[in-house]
C-alpha cells in the first residue's frame, strides 16, 4: 500500500498526483500541498448565541456537527485540504514575534531526533527522515526543530565548521514546505531528561577542560559537570585563545553564511543554547550517574574558580568579605527536600536572610548577564535576517508550592513565594525582541506528586503574566513525550494563555511538540496527534464545532495511513 500513497491521495483529492516511480522512495517525496490545492466548501459550524439564535455571516455546515458514523462524507480530501493548509497570515504574525489575535491559531513545530545528524556529518535514517517529514507536513504541521550540535560541527578543530548532515536535512524540510527552528546547541546531549544518545561538546573544548577543570560547572563537593561550559568563564580567553561567547558568535555567524539562502523563509527561528538541555539555568539538578532525582532540590553550582572569584568580588562591593568565600554550606543535597535543610526551610530559612538575598541576587544575575551577552551577539549576527531570536527556559515545577522554590533557585531562578523571578528573566528577553520558550505546558498540577507540591498549570500562569507584563511573546513546548488526549488538551489550554481575563487577543506564538520518533506514528497515537494538531490552529476564534474538526481529523487520518506506516517502520 506505501507504494502507492500518491495515486491514493491524487485520486481522493480530485487532483492527479504523478508518482515518477513505484519505489518506496517515491513515497517520502510526497508533495502534501499539492493535495491542498483542491477548492474546497465553506465547512464552518453555526455558532450559536446563548438566546439560540443562530449568529449571522455563517453558512450552515456540509452535514451535522455531530454524527455517529462517517459515511456522510464525501470521499475526497476538500475537508482535510482546508483544515490542515498552511495559513501564510500566521505564519507571518509568528515570524514578528507577536502574540496574533483571535482566531489566529498556535503553529505546531515537530523536535527532530537529537541523532539526526550523525558523527560522520551525515543524516541518520535519511529515508525515515523523508517519509516522517512528509507525514507530519500531511498533518498540517508547520515545521521541525533541530539541534544543530556545536560538538558535530566544529568537532575536531576550532574554527572549522562541517554543516554536512545539517545542509541535507534543511534542504529536506524546504521540499517537505517545512518551517525550521534551529537550536544553536552549545551544550553536551547525554545526562539529562530524554537525552537517548550522548553527543560530547567539541573535542578541542574537551581538552581545554581536562587542561583546566574549572572550566566546567563544579558543585560544593568538587563534582564537576561538563554539560555545558561554566559561565564564570563567558568572557575569559580560556578557549584556544577566545572567549566562550567569541566560540558561540563565531559558531552563529558561519550557521548565518552557509544557510542565508534559508534564512527568513525555511529557517524561521534560532534557539539559542544557553546552559544544559539548551536551556537558561544552571546543571542543577544532572541525572547523569544518578545524582539527582525527582522531586529532589538540586544543588547550587558555583565552586569553580572563576564563579568563585565573582562571589568574592561581589562580596567585597557589599562590604561583606565573609561572603565571598564559599555559597551556602547549609543548602543540603540534590536528593533532599527543602525542609530537610537549614537555608531552604520555610521558617527562619537562610533564603529569606540578608545573606540570602545577596547571594541568591548575584547567583541569579550572573545567569541573566550570561544570557545578556549571548542575546547581544545574536541579535547582531541574524539581525535583517527575517528570523527569530528564541530562548528556553525550564519549568521546573516541583516544591513550588513552598516559600523557598528550592529547585527554581539552585537552577539560578530567583522566583520564591514572595519574589517573581521569570519577570526579569522575561524582561531581558525583551530588550532583544526575543522569544520566551517555555516548557511544562502539558502537565497538569493533580497528574504531579502533591507531598512534593508540584503545580506546573500555576508556573505556566506566572510565566505567561511576566511575558505579558514585559510584552514579550511566549512559546511552549511539551517537557516529556505524551501522546494522550488529556495532554493534548491542556496544551490547548495553556497556548490561549487566558491567565488574566485580559487575554482575549493572545496566544502563545507557537507550539514545539516532543518529538518526532516511532512511538509518534503508531495509528492510534497519530490520530489524536492529527486532530490535537487541527485544534490547536483553530486557535480561539474557531467558528467550528470540536465534533467537525476531530471528523475531519480522521478522515486526514485514513487517507495518509499508508504514508504514516511506513514512516513508523523507518523510524525505528
């Protein structure tokens, strides 16, 4: 049957599809627009007023909202045509950077495998990688996001730069008609939640951190993590001679001349790594060897040399000499809990301190300095580019139900029960027009332990007023793979950012799905991702009833089945 999805879907569009050959290679390079090119009917429901009178300007519907077979429907693609084309306005008000307005619907983006690019330099699974972005065009996906990993491309020497994988697979997604957000990863893969492969930072920075092991993160008892660079160092010539951030500049600058021909109308967006997992925030809380597990604190990470000798000059300025020696001595391990410790307890707690406050202000600074500097550079290399700045952002949710936010503070968020800590952190985005990603948006406070106080949906709420507040547009993205309606639906949610009663016009500017794999395509698991895909662009002023987008889900779904087979066998 995969061998002849063209003819299929050519034959139930009204429009002939031809198919050069009757290999299966023929069925990755499936055009899926060519199928939306077929007219298509008014399908919008009647939108009823609480009086039960029916709203003008509407034209009634092809067959009812709700109906309980589906032998009703015409045989062609028409309904699916229209509800997975690609809306260009969206995509436009995405590339500015603002939150659109009723009815503009989320785009959903699609994370690549973190192995798409192998250590050859070449593309993993390159047939797999043609059908899956086919598929997931089929299914009105707007685009993919992939980590373009500093420790493949500038691997054996400093500066020299091997874009092979990366080129194919970008030229890949323009002929899928795929957007691509680009993750400038600067960060090691392996030791983190999800991380299925491990992808070391560049050899040559290896070596500088065996040479100098201050270069990496280092805790209070002399554990060093090599996840990503220390920021102590962002603006020393530890490496080779240049500074971190001269590396991560000068990495943008040769992504920005070998791709400028995709920037601005393929590549819509970089992600710029900014700590571990991508992600603004300290290695506070590594899965890596065990070290740290759910739900537990962390660990402040601030016992290299060069964080150190910030401390102490910090201190200094404060007039406080004692305090630049060392952080906190009474913070505990990564596994305890906060009222299992003296400094993140509730009552009398050293977090709420005088002492507290400087250090846990310098902590957090030194973060947001670090993504300052990186911003900066940034914005100079893509500036007149046509593409978006985004930075992510963890959500960790867990223990925020207590004063302290003990997790939130280890990973340098100076957010507690008295103080909001994503404000600045929103507000610095900003000043670069840069994009707020977020993450956790899936989960919902019941699905997570409650003796740990766990509330993802209050952080999600937080974080959307500081954006709205700094006037910043948020993004979001699943933290751990889910394939269930539930958290489909909460997605949903979460992307209306209806937080204030003053959100009428805004939504999150786009939707970045964990990830594409074989789990993704298995039928059932693809049909919900289909129909949630088709909901969450209606966006808030959908005039259609959720009964005629899941009808038309299916049918998209029956009809590209074959497509979606074989991407499930490829994969895997």
């Amino acid at each position: 049957m995969a061998l002849n999805i063209t003819h299929q879907i050519g034959s139930l569009a009204g429009t002939p599809i031809s198919s050069d050959s009757t290999t299966v290679e023929s069925t990755a390079t499936v055009n899926a627009a060519a199928v939306w090119k077929s007219p298509t009917a008014n399908l919008r429901c009647k939108v009823i007023k609480s009086e039960f009178a029916p709203t003008e300007g509407l034209s009634p519907p092809l067959s009812p909202c709700r109906s309980p077979v589906l032998n009703g429907i015409r045989p062609d693609l028409s309904v699916a045509c229209q509800a997975f084309a690609t809306e260009e306005a969206a995509v436009g008000e995405y590339r500015k950077g603002k939150a659109k307005g009723s009815g503009g619907g989320v785009p959903v983006y699609v994370m690549m495998p973190l192995d798409s690019v192998t250590a050859g330099n070449t593309v993993n699974r390159k047939k797999a990688m043609n059908v899956a972005m086919a598929a997931l065009k089929s299914a009105g996906v707007e685009g993919v996001m992939m980590d373009v990993w500093w420790g493949l491309v500038e691997r054996e020497k400093a500066g020299e730069y091997n874009w092979g994988g990366y080129t194919e697979l970008m030229e890949m997604a323009k002929k899928h008609g795929l957007k691509v957000q680009a993750v400038m990863s600067f960060h090691q893969c392996g030791g983190n939640v999800g991380d299925s492969c491990t992808i070391p930072l560049p050899k040559w920075v290896v070596e500088e951190i065996n040479n100098d092991p201050d270069l990496a993160y280092t805790d209070q008892w002399g554990r060093r993590n090599h996840e990503y660079i220390s920021l102590g160092c962002d603006t020393l010539p530890v490496l080779k001679g240049r500074t971190p951030v001269q590396c991560y500049a000068d990495f943008m600058r040769a992504f920005r001349d070998n791709f400028k021909h995709l920037l601005g109308d393929t590549i819509v967006e970089i992600q710029v790594g900014m700590g571990p997992a991508g992600e603004l925030r300290y290695p506070s809380y590594p899965e890596q060897n065990g070290t740290w597990r759910f739900p537990g604190i962390g660990a402040f990470q601030c016992y290299d040399k060069y964080m150190l000798s910030s401390l102490k000059a910090a201190a200094e300025a404060q007039g406080k000499h004692e305090w630049g020696s060392t952080g906190p001595t009474d913070a505990g391990e990564y596994n305890n809990w906060p009222e299992d410790t003296t400094f993140f307890r509730k009552e009398g707690g050293g977090w709420d301190s005088e002492y507290g406050e400087f250090f846990l202000t310098w902590y957090s600074q030194m973060l947001l300095d670090h993504g300052e500097r990186i911003l900066s550079s940034a914005t100079s290399i893509f500036d007149n580019t046509g593409v978006k700045i985004s930075v992510k952002i963890a959500g960790i949710h867990w223990h925020y139900g207590t004063r302290s936010h003990a997790p939130e503070l280890t990973a340098g968020y100076y957010n507690t029960r008295f103080r909001d800590g994503y404000l600045p952190i929103a507000q610095m985005l900003a000043r670069h027009g840069a994009i707020f990603n977020f993450t956790c948006i899936e989960m919902r406070d019941h699905e997570q332990p409650q003796d740990a106080l766990c509330a993802p949906e209050k952080l999600v709420k937080q974080v959307a007023l500081a954006t709205q507040k700094a006037q910043v547009p948020l993004a979001g993205e699943n933290a751990l793979p889910r394939y269930d309606e539930t958290a489909h639906e909460q997605i949903i949610k979460a992307s209306q950012l209806d937080v204030d009663g003053n959100s009428e016009n805004t939504e999150m500017c786009a939707f970045t799905y964990l990830r594409m794999n074989p789990h993704l395509f298995q039928p059932d698991n693809w049909r919900k991702f289909v129909a949630f895909v088709k909901k969450i662009k209606e966006g808030k002023g959908a005039q259609k009833c959720w009964e005629q987008v899941e009808r038309e889900a299916e049918h998209f779904v029956h009809v590209t089945q074959p497509l979606v087979q074989e991407a499930a066998v490829l994969m895997h």
